[in-house]
C-alpha cells in the first residue's frame, strides 16, 4: 500500500518539475567524474601518493553501487517524493563537507556519506520525472532524463578540470550547493513530501549484509586490481573469493526471502531481463570509449585535462537534442528500432576511434564523439523503456533501481578492464615494435643519421626513437580497445530484439 499517485503537472509547473529532476540527476552522476581530474591536486595538498587519493572515487563508487539496488524497498517505506527529497538534501550536505574536509580522512567518508544517501537520486529522478508529464509525454520525459545521465559523465571531467585549474579542487564540490537546494526546494514546492501508508515489510538485514560484502569486495577488487597485479596479489584473490561467495549466496537468499531487500523475481520478465544485460554490457563497452580516450589524449598526445574535457564534452551535442527527440516519438518507433540505431551509431563511433593515428586533428576526433552522442541517445532511453515496460507499481522504483546498479557494475568494470588492457597490451607492442627495429633496417639507420644530424648524442637518439615507438604502442593499444568496444556493440544488437512489445506499458502506467 502506498500513497495516492501523483498527479500530471502542466503549465510552468511541468517545465520546473523536469528541470528539478533532471538537474538532480545530473548533479548525482556528474559527481561520479568531476573529482577524477582532481586527483593529483587532491593528493597534493594531502601529501599523499597518487594511488591513496583513488579512495576518493573508489569510496563512492561502493558505497553508491551498494545503496542502488536498495532504492525500491526506500521508496515503498518512505515514500518516493520524500525519498528525493531526503536523498537530495543530506547529498547536498556530504557535498559540503567534502568541500570542507580538512584532512583526507574526512574527505573519504565525507564520499561514503555521498554515495549512500545519493544512490537513490538516480532511479527515483527516472521514475518521478515520468509522473510529471501525461502518460502519452512519458517517453519525451524519458529521453530527457536519460540524456541528462548520458551528458554528466562526458561533462564531469571538463567542468572539474577547469574548476581545479582556475579555483581550487573544493569548488568541485561545493558546486553542488547551490543545485541541490534549488532541486529540493522545487520538489518540495510541487508535491509536498506525501506519506506512504504504513508497510509491514521487514528490513532484510542478511540481504543488506550479503550485498555489502559483494560490491564492496568486488568494487575494491576491480579498482586496486591492476596496481596490484590482479590475482596475484593475496589481498585481490581474497576480495574475489568474498565478492563471488557473496554474490551466490545473496541470489540464492534474495530469491528465497518473504520480503527481499532486492526484487530479483523481476529478472523473470523479458523485458526487464534483456534490458539489464544490454545495458550492464553495454555501458561496459560505453566506459572502454570514455575512459581510454581522455587518457591516451592527455598521455600521448599533450592534452592537457580541460582540453582532452573538450574534446569529450562534443560527444553531449548531439545526445542533447536527439535524446528527447527519440524519447518524444517512443510511441510511434519501436523502442527496438531506437536502439538498434544507437548500439549502430555507438560502433561507428568506436570504429572511427579504432582507425586514429597519432596525428590525428581535433576535428576528427570530434567527429567520433557527436556520432557517439547519437548513438548513445538511442542507447539509454529507449532500453530505459524497454526495462520498465513490464513493470507495474513499485516494481518500477524497484526495477530503475537494479538497472542503473547495473549501468554503474557495468562502468565500474569497463572502467578497470579496459585501463588494465590498455596498459598491458601497450607494453606487448612496445615489445613488438622494438623487436621488427634491427641494424640492417634502412629505415632505422635514416632515422639515426637524421636525429645525428640535429646535434642528439646517442642516448638521446635512442631516447627518441624510444619514445616514438611506445607513442605507436598506445596508440595501436587504443585503437584495438576501440574495436572492441565496437564489436561488443554489434554482438547486443540482435540480443535488443529478443524483448516483447508493447513497451508503452512502463510509460503509462498501466
């Protein structure tokens, strides 16, 4: 038993209410990269290594992934609205705090905080922005929603890197401020904070138990598994034997419980079913793209972190006016169409990355990132509607909840994965690129004769040619990543058509 439904909004009160959902999330999913770019300041002013100042992103990365999929089972105790709200106001605070800390310990919990009272900001700003338009504008008011998430992670690298580089690395945070209050005053303003009636559900304690070992163990893992070269290192073989004993015995509960903390029974719609894999998978391969071009920019080619920013930040043009324009006619295409025509763009974006040089022009490589932004418009919302369209009640509270834990496993494993194989398959074609350079080489001798020309000793011929050869080994690393990503693209696609229509249902209420 919940509270009545919320009513439609119309008028002004339609435009402030998709702007308060939609800043909400966005303000949620920005925080997960804006820190990243600030980093090494962070640990600077700290005097701590590099690698410690990794707790910043890692702590609310586990903390967050832990409280997702309990959004569903908050919802129906507190209420939807007045979760939001909540949810809003004490991320508003954590952000204030990690703005405020004045040592990193305070920093890093301070992140905690954020991510477990922010976790539910994502799939409830979905499921609530939806309440606000008529059922026949539902899938406008997806699209808007999804593009919001899809923006945030390419825009959170720039505006981070040009607050650390003109302000300082607290601005970051206390960015936050202003946003969060003005969103939860607004929604506060539009629908009160309504009571849901009184549950009988009782907390799943070993649920919760089970769930925090898993993503906690698995969400460290991942993250200090290429320091400390993955399985070989006891401290990641012990966190991979607790995550995966873990994950077993939280399905196996989770399936036999009278009151799950986690809906998992919702896995037996197609619908829902086929929408999490895509989407888990597929923001696997998103983040490959994401993640790997920033970084071989800013260590191959010179950019520097504003810039490489702005060359990603081009990836969200397009994705801003085709994301509510797909979602405006979700009725009139099928949801299977859209998305096929994003996982397509998506892989020729990848497949144009795949084909770079090393002089490669700003221009080109923008060119890949606004097909990319295509693509992932016609990613996100219509597997969104795909998701929900089998969902009824507080499934889809439950339903958003499990699928953007799903998006964000997926990144946090793209994220890992592919930084690890980009690194190691490097150091391979270094390794191969080195072993084809002998003294009878003609090329070689020109190059030597050349560089002996322009006054370098010999230690300094070798340095050069040393350092061209691994420029071209991460290059060719990138460009195979790339392909990957691309091919893994293409494998989803066919898998998107095995869900069933109508997908209208999710939208409307039914």
């Amino acid at each position: 038993m919940t509270a009545p439904e919320l009513e439609p909004l119309k008028g002004y009160k339609l435009v402030l209410g998709t702007l308060a959902f939609a800043l909400g999330s966005f303000m949620n999913v920005l925080d997960m990269s804006i820190a990243n770019v600030a980093l090494p300041t962070i640990a600077g002013d700290f005097a701590i290594s590099p690698t410690q100042g990794t707790w910043v992103i890692t702590s609310y990365a586990v903390s967050e992934a832990i409280f997702l999929p309990l959004t569903g089972f908050l919802a129906k105790r507190i209420g939807e609205v007045r979760q939001f709200i909540f949810a809003t106001i004490l991320f508003t605070v954590a952000s204030m705090l990690c703005g405020l800390a004045p040592s990193f310990e305070v920093l890093v919990i301070s992140r905690i905080l954020q991510g477990v009272v922010g976790a539910s900001m994502i799939p409830l700003s979905q499921t609530l922005i939806m309440k606000c338009y008529p059922p026949a504008k539902r899938g406008m008011a997806l699209g808007i929603w999804a593009t919001t998430t899809i923006v945030a992670p390419v825009l959170g690298p720039l505006i981070g890197g040009w607050l650390t580089d003109n302000l300082v690395w607290r601005w970051a945070f206390y960015i936050n401020l202003p946003f969060g209050i003005l969103v939860a005053v607004m929604v506060y303003w539009l629908y009160g904070a309504p009571k849901p009636e009184p549950s009988k559900e009782k907390i799943d304690l070993v649920g919760i138990a089970l769930l925090v070992a898993a993503v906690a163990s698995m969400q460290i893992a991942l993250d200090k598994g290429s320091e400390l070269d993955w399985l070989s290192s006891p401290f990641i073989a012990t966190l991979a034997a607790i995550s995966s004993i873990s994950w077993v015995a939280f399905v196996l509960w989770e399936l036999g419980a009278e009151h799950p903390i986690v809906d998992l029974r919702l896995f037996k719609l197609v619908n829902f079913r086929t929408s999490a894999i895509c989407l888990g998978i597929g923001s696997f391969a998103f983040y490959i793209y994401i993640v790997i071009g920033p970084l071989w920019l800013q260590t191959q080619l010179g950019y520097t972190a504003f810039s490489s920013g702005k060359v990603m930040a081009i990836t969200g043009v397009l994705a801003l006016f085709c994301g509510p324009l797909f979602g405006a006619n979700i009725h009139r295409i099928d949801a299977r169409i859209i998305a096929t025509i994003g996982f397509a763009a998506m892989a020729i974006g990848c497949w144009m990355a795949a084909g770079f040089t090393t002089g490669v022009d700003e221009k080109t490589l923008m060119l890949a990132r606004v097909i990319m932004g295509v693509g992932i418009a016609g990613f996100f919302m219509p597997m969104s509607a795909i998701s929900m369209s089998q969902l009824q009640g507080h499934q889809i509270a439950s339903g958003t909840g499990i699928s953007n834990f799903l998006r964000n496993v997926g990144a946090s494993v793209g994220t890992a994965v592919s930084t690890t194989l980009w690194q190691d398959n490097a150091i391979r074609q270094h390794e191969n690129l080195m072993s084809n350079i002998q003294t009878g080489n003609i090329a070689y001798h020109r190059f030597m004769d050349a560089a002996a020309q322009l006054g370098m000793t010999e230690m300094q011929r070798y340095a050069l040619l040393d350092n061209l050869v691994t420029s071209q080994a991460y290059m060719l690393s990138t460009n195979q990543l790339m392909l990957l990503a691309g091919l893994i693209l293409v494998a989803l696609m066919p898998l998107i058509w095995l869900s069933k229509p109508p997908f209208g249902s999710g939208l409307t209420g039914h």
